[in-house]
C-alpha cells in the first residue's frame, strides 16, 4: 500500500487515481510536461524502439505530426528502408494491373482465361476450336430455341460476351503479326 502511494506524486511514470481512490481506477498521467490529462494514447520514443511515450490525445497527435520515422537511422539503414517501401509499393501497382489483365498462362489474359472458360475450352484452345464451340453452345441457349428462358438467356449472353472477348484478343495478334 505504502509503495502505490508513494508512485502518486513522484517516480517515473506518474500514475494518478482517478474518481474514487480505488487501486483499478488509476490511470497513467501524460508524458508531456506540465500535462495533467490521462496518458492513454502510446507512441513509440524512437523508431524501432519497443519503449512508449504515454501522451493524452491532444499531445499524441502533436508528437506525431513531428514524428520523423527515419530520425535515428544510420544511412545505409535509411536507404534500405526507403528502398524496401519503394518495392513494396511498386509491387502493389503491378499486382493491381494484373488483377484487370493478368496473363493467365502467359499469353492470355485473364479475361481471356475466364472466357476460354465459359466456352469450355483449354488455355490453348485456337481460335478455329473457339469458333466451333461458340456456335455449337449459342446454338443449344439461343432465344429461338428456347424462348422465354431466363437460364438460357443468361448462358447466351456469357457466350456472347466470351467469344467478343476472345475474337478481340485474336484480332489484336493478328493485327500485331
Ligand atoms: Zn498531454
């Protein structure tokens, strides 16, 4: 008892009671001198550094604006660091383009993987085999054949829209050479 009360005034941290004089209501004291608000907002004194301020919210955020995260590094260490975060975003955009075209095998993408996959057709599959199999599906949903089909209809616009996809693809190679 006699040692959490001398922790009240004096010591390092300073730890207050709060509301009633129960030892579970005290709470820690900012860090930043001459503040008395609670200190529940913890930040890091330097980087890398497993030690924390405790600041109220208004001196956290103050800290933090000022908060250099390369102060204390040597430069090589900065560098690399700098270099690492580089990559790191540089692998993100290139995972983002991918996510819209990605080459599924390599030469196709994967909006061509996915209609080779409507169609029911292997990654290899030639543009002769994807005009067979086009014709042979939208013949089997087409409207003609079954009129007022809302599952059929469906299946013809997937296949129309797979074979759009891949006829474009084929047309941009051909015209490449
Ligand atoms: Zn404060």
């Amino acid at each position: 008892m006699s040692r959490a009360r001398r922790s009240l005034d004096w010591g390092f941290p300073r730890w207050r009671g709060y509301g009633a004089a129960r030892e579970a209501a005290k709470v820690r004291i900012c860090d930043r001198h001459g503040c008395e608000e609670p200190g529940d907002c913890p930040a890091p004194k330097a980087p890398n550094s497993r030690e924390r301020w405790y600041f109220c919210q208004k001196h956290a955020a103050e800290y933090n604006a000022q908060w250099d995260y390369f102060a204390g590094l040597e430069a090589a260490e900065r560098e690399a660091r700098a270099r690492a975060e580089r990559r790191e975003s540089a692998g993100y955009a290139e995972a983002a383009h991918y996510g819209w075209a990605g080459s599924g095998d390599g030469t196709r993408s994967a909006d061509e993987m996915r209609a080779l996959e409507a169609l029911g057709l292997a990654p290899d599959a030639d543009f002769e085999a994807i005009k067979k199999a086009y014709r042979a599906r939208a013949k089997d949903v087409h409207p003609d054949v079954k009129p007022g089909d809302a599952e059929a209809a469906r299946q013809f616009q997937l296949i129309q829209t797979a074979y759009e996809v891949l006829r474009a693809a084929e047309q941009r190679r051909t015209w490449r050479g």
